[in-house]
C-alpha cells in the first residue's frame, strides 16, 4: 500500500494515458495475490483507494515472470507520481519475491507512455506485435489497430545507455504533423532514431486518416530497426525513440 502524499497535486508532463476497462473482480484480484502475483494500491489521506496496479504470474521460454496488466489512478491525481510509485512498490515486491523480469504492453505511439517506461523505469523493448488486442472500441484506442511493445523491466540490471555513434534518422515528425521517413536501410550495428507525435490523441480528433498513417509508417518503422537487431532502450522528451544494437 503506498498513502498519498497530502500535497500532490497534478502535473501534466507524466499524466498517464488511461483507457476504459473492464472492472476487475475483487475475487480475481486476490487470487493473483494469492499465487505468486501482486496487487498494489494507492490510498488517500481519507483511505480512499486513488490507484491500483496488478500483475500476475508468467512463464515463457523457461523463465517465470510477472506479467503486469493494469494500473489505473484517478483523474484528479493522474501525473503526480501515483503511477510511478505503484511501480517502483511493484518492483521492490517483485525483487522481495524472487521476480527478475516484469513485463507489459503499451502503444507505440503514446508519447508519455513510452517516455515513463523506457526512460523513467528503465525498461527496454524488442517485441512489436501488430494489432495484439484485435478492435478496441474504448477511446483511446478505437479506430486504429491495437499494436503494442512489449515492455521489459529487468530489475536487477543497469539501464541501458545507448552510445553516440552517429544515430541515423529512420522517421521523423513533418512540418504539416505528417510522418516523413527519412532513413531507409537500417544498420545492424547502428543506432536508429524513430519519431513520433506528441500527442496521437490530438492526432487523432484532428484526422484519424493521419494516426492511421503514423500507425502503418512507424509499424515499418520499428519492425525495420528490430529485424535489424536493434533493441527500443529509451525515449526523449523531444518524442524520439532510440533503437539501439542488442547487447
């Protein structure tokens, strides 16, 4: 349980993007924390529960995991920290428990979303996976093809620094808001930068023939860079992706 400090107030820079979900059953959740997995929540001075996260038990090419599914804060309170320590609980829990990996999926092309995963939790990505959920009808998500990373969080290794070695600009953000590849070959042994909008939210109302537009360009994109061997190890505030060799 973590309690929330009583002057948090919202900051826009790490509101994290939420979808409508379906409510998770209350007997559900305690059966994960009864086998192997883990249950998170955020309480209010007032004992409101303000956020919850939750993952379950995983395994996959011989080795157990958690697989994070959900976490979810309240309006009011998203972007002033709640999420991210929800996390940072779920990874102390998760080293308590003898977990090394914690893994989830996230869109792409949501800018914060990829920013706090890659950059502030130090996770990478290599798994791209086009339409991973098949039509979603919920907000955030209706209209485009539910493509999803696979975020990795190895909790006991460094984060990732990816060297200046001359990084080559495989798409970039056009003047008109348009995807522009710049970049066509991809090199192994390379760095390769890959940009998205803002704000594919924004994107979105304004024309959804331009989000499908970033989702098919960057969907090439990232599937270039990882058939190349290169690995998603961080995001810049600027909305850049860097994609750098495997180590």
């Amino acid at each position: 349980m973590w309690r929330v400090p009583p002057d948090v107030s919202p900051s826009p820079d790490f509101a994290p993007v939420e979808a409508e979900r379906n409510v998770v059953p209350r007997e559900l959740l305690r059966t994960i924390q009864l086998n192997g997995g883990l249950v998170h929540g955020a309480f209010a001075a007032d004992s409101r529960l303000v956020g919850f996260c939750f993952a379950f038990l995983g395994r996959r090419d011989g080795q157990l995991r958690l697989c994070s599914h959900q976490l979810g804060v309240i309006p009011e309170l998203r972007g002033g920290g709640i999420g991210i320590a929800l996390k940072e609980a779920q990874r102390d829990d998760a080293l308590r428990l003898g977990y090394e990996l914690v893994s989830w999926t996230f869109d792409p092309l949501e800018a914060r979303n990829a920013y706090i995963n890659l950059h502030r939790l130090g996770c990478i990505a290599r798994l791209y996976d086009r339409n991973h959920y098949g039509a979603m009808e919920d907000e955030l998500n209706r209209g485009l093809p539910s493509d999803r990373f696979e975020a990795e969080w190895w909790l006991r290794r460094p984060k990732a620094t990816p060297t200046a070695d001359d990084p080559v600009v495989i798409l970039e953000v056009g003047h008109h808001g348009e995807p522009r590849r710049v970049g066509t070959n991809v090199s192994p042994g390379r760095t390769a930068l890959i940009g998205i909008p803002a704000d594919i939210q924004v994107v979105k109302r304004e024309s959804l023939e331009l989000a499908l537009a970033w989702r098919m360009e960057s969907r090439a994109a990232f599937e270039a860079a990882l058939a190349a061997g290169l690995v998603a190890v961080d995001f810049q505030r600027r909305g850049v992706y860097v994609m750098a060799p495997a180590s």
